[in-house]
C-alpha cells in the first residue's frame, strides 16, 4: 500500500528561529488576542444574549435565542475557511494577518454596540451575526500566524496557547460579566472591548511579512467550492486530524450544552444555584488544563512526538466524560469534570501542533486551518439535532437519560482517539 499522507509541512523559506525574547512576546500577544476574543463571543452565546431576549420579549426567549445562535452559527460556518482563504491571498504592504485581525476587532466592537442597542429580534441577530463574523475574522488570522511564524519543532506552547482559548475564554468573559451583573450594557461591552483590544494589540505588536505577487496561490473558480473543502484521498492525514477533533467535540459539545439540565435533575441543584455551579465547573475544567497543558506542550516539542499526547488526552477526556454518568453529588461531577479537563487541555494543547503538520499547504495555512476550526463548532450544531432522541432512550415519562447521553460522548472521544493513529508522517 502507498502512503498517501502529506510529507511533514515544509518551512516557508524566510522562516527562522525566533529569539526567546521575540518567542515570548509573540506567545503573550497571541495569548491575549485568542483568550479576549472567545471571551467576547462565548459571553454572549452562554450568558449575554439569553438575557437580552428575555428583556426584548420573556415570553418567547428561547425563540428568540434559538434564532439568533442558529444565524450566528451559519456565518461561523461559513466565515472560517472563507476568510481563511482570502487572509492566504491578501496581498498589500500590512501584510496577510494584519488587514483581518484590524477587520475582526472593528466587527466585535460593532457587533457589541448592536446587542447593546438591539430592542428587536432582528437588530439582536444583525448584532450577533457581526459579533461571529468578527470572531471568525480574529480568530483565523491568529491561528495563521502560528505555522507562518513560528518553526515545527517550536509550536507547542503556540499551540498550547490556541487549543486552550476556549475555555479560559469562556472562564475569563463570564467572570468579567458577573463582576459586572446586573448591568447588562456593561457585561456586553466590557467583555466585547476585550476582544478588540487584543485583536488590535496582536495586530500590531506583530511582525506580519506582506505576500510577494508570485507567491500568491493560484484560483479558479472551482477553487471556491474547494474553500470549504479537503480532499481526503490527497491530504489523508488532515482528513484524519479532522476526523479525531470532530468526534472528541462531540463529547465536549455534550456536556457543555446538557450539563445545566443534569445539574438540575440528576444532581437535584435548585435552578438558581446552576449558574454558579457551572462557573465552577468550569473554572475546575479551565484551571486543570492550564496546569497540564503546558507542561504536555514542552515535553511534546523537546522529544519531537504529538501522536501519543493526542491519543491519551482523548481517552482520558472519554474516562471523565464517563464518570460524569457515575457522579455521586456535585463533588463527584467535579472530579469527572477536572478529569475531563486534564484530557481535553492536553489535547488542544498538543493537538494544534499536529495539525500544523498535516496541512495540504503550509505556506498557505489559513483557509485549511478554518476547516479544521469547523470540527470545533459542527458539534454544537450536531449534539442538540440528536440529544432529545438519546435522552429519550430507556427513559420513563417525564425522565432524561444522561447517562446514554454522555456515554456516547464517551466514545465519540474513543473513536476520536482512534483517528489519529492512522496519521503518517507525525510522530
């Protein structure tokens, strides 16, 4: 059989070690341009915009939210590789990153200001919909910048620093909004203002190398159906890396979507206490992974190998995701969730890393990179299309089976652990 895996990505010509001064500043700015923008788009998606549809109409709130995610989440779908591939294409003296990252933080600004103002359902939407844009914008020419400026046996705390932006994201926005409760205006625009800023700063605090006119990718028109897709017969080992993220956020999708409704009834906490708990929770997820993951990061790049870190970050995820099914009282959930957290922080951690070496076009990252980023955010769109069928297994009346719910999970992450041991050409 041949191997029909990608060689191991080719450095851009002009690609050189970093001093260690400039390695920490760039780590310090990307850090601070990915945490603030997902604290800007997942404050609103978990707290922000629930609040403002029930003050735009109580009675149809979740109408109203399920509107606005589902609109948001189309042009998260589509933003990512689209704007990944015009980012490979730009040309013009401020470089390929620069123009986007500008571009995303004057979206986030934007986007805020009309949740702020919004009064009506389509207002609230316009305003989410450029809250997404903006994030997708920010976020795509962040992760771009790892593969063009920093070498392969370098990236682990680069990609340490992009995997885990999520979660100390979302801890760090809803932190932020409860300091700021109950001034709504305030907790949309703080958390929105630190988007901005660090988009800005990473912008330019940046070195970003403008694209020569020879250098700039070829398209054709069919190029524009292949903006949002790989052909896994030629890049087979990023078809799989897709693959393994896809099935581990399916895991991740489920308990981050159902954990309020398995506090409150298997767990029995009172509907006014789940928002505390799960800012717990997830500080204990968030806390965990920042302890682990970088240290898995520097041991993966010190003896060269990313499978082995992925492949046991995704059965250790499986592990806790099971033991949330077992949980006896909130405590147990905790553990189950800081197991979880150990796995899920390593791997994002390690995971990006192994991605950056198996992209169909190194010197032209961006757009496959926001095909990646969609095995992020389908999961959240997939898990609550099929949950109320999984719920509804062996179930009595009036009664939600969490444990089949998290128990396929559980071997999503398995099946996702698997994935990645067909990879050639990482070790």
């Amino acid at each position: 059989m041949h191997d029909l895996s990608p060689v191991p990505a080719a450095e851009p010509a002009d690609l050189a070690p970093p001093s260690p001064g400039r390695r920490a500043a760039f780590h310090l700015l990307l850090a601070l341009a990915t945490f603030s923008v997902n604290a800007t788009l997942l404050t609103a998606t978990i707290l922000t915009l629930s609040l403002k549809s029930t003050a735009i109409d109580a009675g149809a709130a979740t109408t109203i939210l399920s509107v606005t995610a589902s609109v948001g989440a189309v042009f998260t779908i589509i933003g990512y590789p689209l704007m990944g591939r015009l980012s490979d294409r730009t040309l013009g003296r401020f470089g390929r990153r620069r123009p986007y990252l500008v571009a995303g933080a004057v979206a986030l600004g934007v986007g805020s200001l009309l949740l702020v103002q919004a009064a009506t359902t389509p207002v609230l939407v316009l305003g989410h919909a450029l809250l997404s844009v903006g994030y997708v914008t920010s976020l795509v020419a962040a992760s771009a910048l790892v593969p063009d400026q920093v070498p392969v046996e370098q990236r682990g705390t680069a990609s340490s620093i992009v995997g885990l932006s999520t979660p100390v994201g979302a801890l760090l926005g809803l932190f932020v909004a409860q300091l700021l409760a109950p001034d709504l205006t305030a907790m949309i625009l703080v958390p929105g203002a630190l988007g901005v800023v660090g988009s800005l700063a990473l912008a330019f605090g940046t070195k970003d190398t403008p694209l020569a006119r020879a250098q700039r990718p070829a398209f054709v028109l069919r190029d524009l159906v292949g903006t949002f897709w790989v052909d896994p017969r030629t890049a087979p080992g990023f078809a799989w890396a897709w693959l393994s993220r896809i099935l581990l956020f399916l895991g991740v999708s489920a308990v981050n979507a159902y954990q309020a409704f398995y506090l409150i009834i298997v767990q029995h906490v009172a509907p006014a206490e789940v928002a505390g708990k799960i800012f717990v929770a997830t500080a204990v997820v968030t806390g965990t992974s920042l302890v682990l993951a970088p240290v898995a990061a520097r041991v993966s790049d010190r003896i060269g190998r990313r499978k082995p870190f992925v492949l046991a970050a995704a059965v250790v995820f499986a592990a806790g995701l099971a033991m949330v099914t077992r949980a006896d009282g909130f405590g147990g959930f905790l553990v189950a969730m800081a197991v979880m957290g150990a796995g899920q922080g390593v791997y994002l951690a390690v995971d990006f890393a192994l991605v950056t070496q198996v992209l169909p076009d190194p010197t032209n990252p961006a757009k496959d990179l926001g095909i990646m980023n969609l095995a992020n955010t389908l999961p959240a769109s997939i898990v609550p299309a099929v949950a109320p069928a999984v719920l509804a297994i062996g179930a009595g009346p009036g009664e939600q089976n969490f444990a089949a719910l998290f128990g396929l999970g559980a071997l999503a992450a398995l099946l996702g652990a698997a994935a990645v041991l067909p990879i050639r050409g990482v070790r």
